[in-house]
C-alpha cells in the first residue's frame, strides 16, 4: 500500500478551493493543477505554496505518477471525463451531480467495476455541520422513529455559466436528495415528481425544460418517503441548500437562509387533562466536528474564522468552512479509502442513487407526475 496519493485537481473555479486542503493533506504526495485558464492555474499554485501544472486534461490521463483525479468541471464534462479518469486506471472524484442520464451513470460505475479504482461523488450535504450533528441524533436515537424527511435547495442562476441556462432542476437535485437517502438507510426506489410555473422561452429552448421549479415525493425500499424541492429559475427565494429530518422524538429543520442555524424541536407527552403533545423548539448553533481529520486540515473546516492564536476555540463552532465545513471532509475521505482499498462513502452506488433519483424526478415531471422506477446500479 502506498503511503501518499499523488492527485490532480482539475478545473480552479470552485476547485480552487480544495487545492490547499489537498496541498496539506498529509498523505497526499504530489498535487497536480489544470484549468482550461492556464493563468488561474498559476494563481493557484501560487497561493497554495506551489503544485504541477498539466498542459492539458489529456497529460493527466496519461501521466502514470497521478494515482487520482478531482474533477470540478462543468456538469456537461462530468460523465464522459469521470469515464476518461476511471479508464485511465486512476482513482476519481468528481463534483455533483455524478451524470445527466441514466446512459452515462452506467457508464462511469462500468468504467469504476473494470478499472477496479475508487469512484467518489463530491457531495458536499453529506459533511456539513448540519448533517453530521443530525446524523449523530440518529446514531443516539434522539429522532426517535424517523418519520419522513424533506429536502430543499433554493438558488437563481441568472447569470452563471451558459450550460445552467435552462438546466432541469433536478438534474441538479442532489444536494436536496443526498441527506434524505444517507439518512433513511435505505435506497430511493420510486418517484413522483411534479414541474411548476414558467419560464422565459430562452431558458427552455436548450433542454426542452420548462419548469424553474420541480417538487418530487420519493419512496425509499425500506417504506419511508422523502420530498424535495429544487427551484433553479426566475423564483424569488433567499438561497438554501436545506435538510429536515422529522422523528417520533425530535426533529431538525435548516434554518430559513443557507447560513442561519437549525431549528431543532422535541415532543414530549401531553400534560394531564391537555391535548396534544407538549413540543419545544430551540434554534441550535451548531458545532464544528472535525475530530476524524487529520490535525493539518482542521482549519479548514473553520475557513476564515480560524484563528491561529487561540485555535481550540475558534474551531468548536460551525462556521466559515466551505459549504459548512464539508470540503476537508470530501477531500480526507477520497484520499484515505482511496490509499487503503476500501469504498469511498459516497460510493458510486450511492452517488448513482441519488443522481438517478434526480433524472428521474424530471421525467416523472415531464409525464406530470407518472410514478417512475429507479434503476438500480
């Protein structure tokens, strides 16, 4: 077993901010650097205290040193460069969503089962501070029986990149669906999705898409459901990337905006003579849990609000990290299963769940609400 990786980050736009993690990380041995804008490569490897700089995507399939590759590229190039890297014999991980058809998932997990490397979904819910308390809830069963859970991701794309013009929501669903399925024990089995309102023409014609909104209600094998809302176009909703766990105890609810802290409410029996539960609600900071990281990356978990003069302190709490303190995360996961053999968590079966159940949704959609079956990978 080796005992660095020697990975390639490839595309600096929001990648750029994984290349320190990876620059830190202990057991990565040489970082490699690409983006279609050599300059931004540069920058990057300038501020991070130096990294490779690849001519080209194709130089990195065929260096042998590079054992693994990031990709944080647009989502039209995630499925046939995750295919690419996998081919290549190198480990890969790659930004959501996984692919934007049924066709290319099954490719990437053939390409993962052949080459016999590590395939990882960047998912960035999945190691929030969010997630990871409500996933401790559950680990000490103060959910109680989880009841149904509910999923939200709320953002305008006026003028981002041209390939989000237009894009169907749940295409891009995962941050919405990924907390409900790790949360549920179980996979997504079935789906009835639903389009609603209406969109500038412009922004239909490149996908045959017309709804800025899609609500879907899934149904995982083990009996639970789940709901998620995904809204992309011309709705006026404060940014949020939300999850909500309801239990027979207690439940968690994200705050209204993406940084505002969850809301967390117990029930307890009736009071004598009363009717009807006796519920709490408390607004609950959450806490940063970084303890499973090695000590180099702690402060990433923390971003700017790291302070190195009184460092214990300014990392207990949950704040500042990218995307709630998720991307160390990603970041130590794809490299330590990588090293030693074993699955990343967000493995292609997982990542192939949850992107599915997306593709899905828009058909559902597109057939006003038809029940649509998920595949399993």
């Amino acid at each position: 077993m080796k005992d660095k990786l020697n990975v390639a980050l490839v595309g600096l736009g929001f990648g750029g901010a994984f290349a320190g993690i990876y620059r830190e990380h202990p057991s990565v041995g040489e970082l490699t650097l690409f983006d279609v804008d050599r300059s931004l490569a540069e920058k990057t490897a300038a501020r991070i205290g130096g990294a490779g700089i690849a001519p080209d995507f194709e130089a990195i399939l065929r260096d042998p040193s590079i054992d693994a590759v990031h990709l944080v590229t647009p989502i039209p190039l995630h499925a046939e460069q995750s295919a690419a890297v996998l081919e290549a014999g190198k480990h890969c991980a790659c930004t959501v969503p996984m692919a934007t058809s049924l066709r290319d998932i099954r490719r990437i997990v053939e390409a993962k089962r052949k080459s016999g490397k590590n395939y990882m979904m960047m998912e960035t819910t999945l190691y929030t501070y969010q997630f990871l308390y409500a996933e401790r809830m559950k680990t000490e069963g103060r959910f109680g029986k989880i009841q149904v859970l509910r999923g939200s991701h709320y953002q305008d794309m006026a003028g981002w990149p041209d390939y989000w013009m237009g894009l169907p929501p749940m295409w891009y669903g995962t941050h919405a669906i990924a907390p409900m399925v790790a949360l549920s024990g179980s996979r997504i089995a079935r789906v009835h999705a639903f389009g609603s309102g209406t969109m500038s023409e412009e922004l239909v014609r490149r996908y045959g898409n017309p709804f800025p909104v899609e609500t879907a209600i899934f149904a995982f094998e083990n009996g639970l459901k789940g709901e998620a809302t995904r809204s992309l176009f011309e709705t006026a909703r404060t940014y949020q990337e939300g999850m909500f766990v309801y239990g027979s105890d207690a439940s968690l609810e994200w705050g209204f905006a993406d940084n505002d802290p969850p809301l967390i409410t117990t029930l307890a029996p009736p009071r004598e003579g009363r009717r009807g539960g006796v519920t709490e609600t408390t607004v609950t900071p959450m806490p940063n849990d970084y303890s499973d990281l090695p000590e180099a990356l702690w402060h990433f978990t923390v971003g700017g609000n790291f302070d190195p003069l009184n460092p214990q302190e300014s990392l207990k709490t949950g704040a500042g990290g990218g995307h709630h303190g998720s991307h160390a995360h990603l970041v130590h996961e794809f490299v330590s299963s990588s090293l030693c053999g074993r699955r990343p968590r967000i493995d292609e079966i997982l990542g192939a769940n949850i992107t599915a159940a997306g593709i899905c949704a828009h058909e559902s959609a597109l057939r006003d609400g038809e029940e649509v079956v998920i595949p399993v990978f």
